[in-house]
C-alpha cells in the first residue's frame, strides 16, 4: 500500500483521477491509455530503445564473442513490446522484412495520434535515421509500421504466429510470464534454424525499493505473492536459463549486474536451500543464443 501512496502522491491530480476511472471500468478489454504514453518521459524518450540494444550488445561484447544483430532482411519478433512498438521502429530503418509485436495491451491508435507521431516517432526516425541511413522518407516510416508490422493483441501463447522468426527479443518481460515454460517452448517451434536472440530479464521486485530483492527474500513465493500480488513469477536465472535449454534452446547467460547494497534482511532458507547467496543477487541477465565466451 506504501509504494501504491508514493506513486500516487508524484502524479497530477488530473492523472489520478483518470487513473482512477480507469480502474472502474472493465479491464479485460484494457489497453494503453494514449494520454498516459503522453505523459510519460520514460514511454516517450525516443531514444530508448536504440540506447536499450545498444547498451545490451556493447555488454553482450565485452563477455562474448557477441556479433551485432543485423536486421535487414529478418523476420522479427518481439514479446511484450509495450505501447510504442518496441523495437520495431529501430529494426524497420534498419531493414526488417517484418516486424511482430506480441502485446495484449496495445492501442493501435498510436500510429494515428498527431502529438505521439510528432514527439515520439518524428524524433526517433531522426536519429535512427542518422545513425543508419536508412533512405526512406518520414512519411514513408510510418506507412511502413501500419504495413509491416504485425500487431499481436494477446499472450504469446494464444497469438497466431504465421512466420518462422529469425530475431526474437523480449525486454523485461519473461519475469512477468507465470507458464514460462510453455511460451518458450512455443517460441522455439516459431523460431528458424539460425535464430538469433536477445532477451533481458529484471530478476528485481519491481516494485522501486532502494534495494531491488527488498521484501523478496524473507518469504516463499506465496506469501510473497499473498502480499505483493502476482506481477512477476520469482524464477531466478538459472531457472529461466533451464527452462529454455529444457525448450531446445542453446543458450549463453551473462549478467548485466548484481545490487546486494542496502539490502539489510534476513533470508528464509526457502530461498538458501536452492541458491547461492551470488545469484539471489544478480538484478539482470541477458539471455541470448549460446555464443563463446570472450578470449584474450
């Protein structure tokens, strides 16, 4: 309840109150509000997600013998791509055959929204453009996301995936999947021969705590989510990393970071008794398709 009064208390009043009639109304058909993608820096930074894969691959580098994805030609997809296509913008200058967004929750009335266009896409196609050369006009970008890219509207499970996918990406997203294993088995039987992959679990509470695990690590995972409610499914990285080598996947695991600072709880056994005090720690991990480590 502390973390629900804090968010509310940094909101504009007008913001609340739509919030709050939001939560009147029937969710079960909900999508992103445009006006909350408006009025949201992190949402509407066009920068985002070129700085999100460029900050994943120059990682994946320094560890691996990590070759940059090339996206021309490819047929993409993304899971939980979030309200502004993800990274389906950077991969179609970049030359994408197609792009598919698996997103239960997006509103296709972004691609027709004059102030989303402008202060988000107008931006983004600039220094994309910049960076790649891409050689379309703006207006030929934005046809483009109408006609290339696909929109999913449901859980990855239950979408209709025409294409054998040669990048698949996923972004703080898999904690939030309970039948993990099941949806990357699916994945697996959607993805090509020499799929390539990049995904990036937030293995935190999610819930901005000064220390990410605050609150995780003194109860099992139903007390947790008796408390805390079931946002994310509390596997820890080697879990998620088992579940797709049990799925037929070959996979390379590096750590992004780990935060033990200001962390100042006791840990239930439930917890010791199945991992090592290292990886109860580790905040986030890249999971991509098995690459050799990095040598001198």
């Amino acid at each position: 309840m502390t973390d629900i009064i804090k968010t509310i208390y940094n909101l504009p009043p007008r913001t609340v109150i739509r919030k709050f009639k939001q939560k009147l109304l029937d969710n079960s058909s909900h999508v992103f509000c445009l006006e909350d993608i408006v009025e949201s820096p992190k949402y509407m930074r066009a920068q985002r997600g070129f700085d999100f894969l460029n900050r994943y691959q120059s990682i994946l580098k320094k560890h691996l013998k990590w070759e940059e994805l090339n996206f021309k030609g490819k047929h993409v997809l993304e899971i939980g791509s979030g309200p502004l296509l993800g990274w389906a913008p950077l991969s179609i200058l970049m030359g994408c055959q197609s792009y598919t967004c698996v997103e239960p929750m997006f509103n296709p009335a972004v691609l027709d929204s004059d102030i989303i266009i402008e202060k988000y896409f107008l931006p983004l196609y600039k220094d994309i453009n910049a960076l790649y050369d891409s050689g379309i006009s703006f207006k030929q970008f934005i046809d483009s996301l109408k006609k290339r890219v696909n929109f999913e509207k449901k859980e990855l499970l239950e979408a209709q995936l025409s294409n054998s996918f040669d990048i698949t990406l996923s972004n703080s997203c898999l904690e939030h999947i309970f039948q993990l294993y099941k949806n990357l088995d699916k994945l697996k039987s959607k993805s090509s021969l020499n799929n390539r992959f990049i995904h990036l679990v937030d293995l935190g509470n999610h819930r901005g705590t000064r220390n990410p695990f605050e609150g995780m690590y003194t109860m099992n995972p139903e007390a947790y989510y008796s408390k805390y409610g079931k946002n994310i499914n509390l596997l820890r990285a080697s879990d998620i990393q088992g579940l797709f080598d049990k799925a037929g996947f070959k996979t390379s695991m590096t750590l992004y970071y780990s935060f033990k600072d200001f962390y100042n709880e006791k840990i239930s056994p439930y917890w010791f008794d199945r991992y090592k005090e290292e990886e109860l720690f580790m905040k986030t991990v890249i999971i991509t398709e098995q690459t050799k480590p990095k040598g001198p």
